[in-house]
C-alpha cells in the first residue's frame, strides 16, 4: 500500500498520536474560502458547511509550498511532515461490495446532522484544479419541484488551479446532512417503523438545504488503524530545531526501548537549510 503526506504542525502531531485519530475540517473552515462562498443550484446552496476534508499529497518528494504555507499558518517553524498508509482509518464493509465505509452505522447521527455510510465511502479523492471553480461549485446541486440532486463524487474536489496547483492535494472526505429529526445512530434496516422513519427523513433533506439550514458540526475525528499508525513516517521540517526533534522522538518513541523494534521512522528535511525554503514562493 502507497504511502501520502500530510504537512502539519508538531502539536497537530502530538494529538494524532494520543488520540489515534485523523480530524476532518469542514470545508467553509479551511485555507480556500472559495470552495465554500460560492453556492450551488437555484437556491444558491454554500454546499462546503456539509463537507468535511482530510488534505494530503502523493508527491513522495518534499514540496516546499506546502511547508511554507503550513508555516505561515502555524505563525512558526515547527512543521513535520506525516506519511501513513493509504487505509489509514478504521474501516466497515459495505454489503454486496467491495467498498468500504468509514461509519459502522447506515446514520450516525450528530444532532442537527448525520453522516449516511454510502454516502461517506472511504476514498482518496485528487483536486481538480481548474480555471473556473465557481461555475463547477454552482453545478453541483441541481433542483426539481420537488427533489434536489447533489453529484457527491464531485462534492469538495475544485480548486482554482491559479491559486493551488502547485500544492497537489488529495483528500479523503466526509458529506453530512442536515435535519431537524431526533434520532440515535443506527442501521434503521428492517421493519415499518423504519421506512416511515427514512422516509420523514428523506422528505426533510430538500426544504433544509433550500434553507441553507446551517449546522453545529465544525469537525470529525476518525479513528486510525493502529497498525497503520505504528509504520508512520515524520520527516522533519526544513528549519526545525534539535529541540524539535527531540519533541517529536518522545512523540514517536514514548518508551525508549520500544525505539529498537519500532517500525515508526524519523527523517530529516532534504531541503534543510536549502535557501528555497526561504524565498517567498
């Protein structure tokens, strides 16, 4: 399984080791304000409030736009760079596929939303860079008299290709939608009770997004597969400290001897003390 990248800080480091979770950021909170400004369909619906994102690369070599844009984020130099496995995140199979779900439940509910588990099939998704991100935003969601249809394979993958191209991001991604339904998460598979359940459901979704019915939810923390975490990769950033490394060494290597059979590695920068890093890019 191919290795991807994630340049984060070290704290952000620090919590994915303790938690052994990934966070996904809801898409109208991340660097690119126009994935979320710009509305879908006739109602003009800010889509990006329902999409949560996971970023990464597949570039195996170090891009130096990406550790000055974490830098700059962080208002400082200690930046890493994670690379895990692909299947990463603890997963569910999905009947009669073979696909895979990041949820157990069909509806998992987060009080004025819920995450359907076909509608959150694990995938890694490439961005799109294109010249015209608003006209494919506003495509997005299309309206009947009655319905409303959302392409969700294309749901939180453009980006301007001016502004971003050079970052080279993939993502996994996670679609909520709204409601005003109290409910438990579960399966909801068998029986009249739950058909007239889906189906009050189902007739909610299409008035609430006319709505642009906001909701709470700013993130989702997934767990990770913990064999997965135990071959992570950190590559240091390019102007890190010693102090930096051996924050990250306790981080990666709690128990000294556990270093010796670890399949966790710590790498230094390529591009350490290269003068690239320091040119505005």
């Amino acid at each position: 399984m191919a290795k991807i990248y994630h340049y984060t800080t070290i704290d952000t480091l620090a919590l994915i080791m303790l938690n052994k979770t990934i966070r996904f950021n809801r898409l109208d909170r991340v660097d690119d304000e126009e994935e979320s400004i710009f509305g879908s369909g006739d109602s003009d619906v800010k889509i990006g409030k329902y999409i949560f994102v996971s970023c990464w690369t597949k570039e195996k070599d170090e891009n130096p736009v990406l550790w000055k844009y974490i830098a700059d984020k962080a208002g400082n130099n200690n930046v890493v760079r994670i690379a895990l496995d692909e299947n990463m995140f603890v997963s569910y199979p999905v009947k009669f596929s073979r696909c895979r779900t990041f949820f157990k439940n069909h509806y998992e509910n987060r009080g004025d939303c819920y995450f359907h588990y076909l509608a959150n099939i694990i995938e890694l998704h490439d961005v799109k860079y294109v010249d015209d991100n608003e006209a494919r935003i506003r495509k997005l969601m299309e309206e009947g008299y009655d319905e409303v249809t959302l392409k969700i394979q294309e749901l939180g993958i453009y980006k301007n290709k001016e502004k971003w191209e050079k970052q080279k991001e993939c993502r996994f991604r996670l679609i909520a939608f709204p409601t005003t339904m109290k409910f438990e998460s579960g399966n909801y598979e068998m029986g009249q009770n739950s058909i007239t359940f889906l189906m009050h459901l189902m007739d909610s979704l299409v008035p609430l997004l006319r709505r642009n019915f906001p909701i709470s939810l700013l993130y989702e923390d997934i767990p990770l597969n913990e064999k997965v975490l135990n071959s992570i990769e950190v590559t240091m950033g390019p102007e890190t400290t010693k102090e930096d490394k051996e924050k990250v060494k306790k981080l990666l290597y709690p128990c000294p001897i556990t270093r010796l059979f670890s399949k966790r590695k710590l790498i230094d920068s390529q591009m350490k003390n290269n003068i690239q890093t320091k040119i505005k890019l």
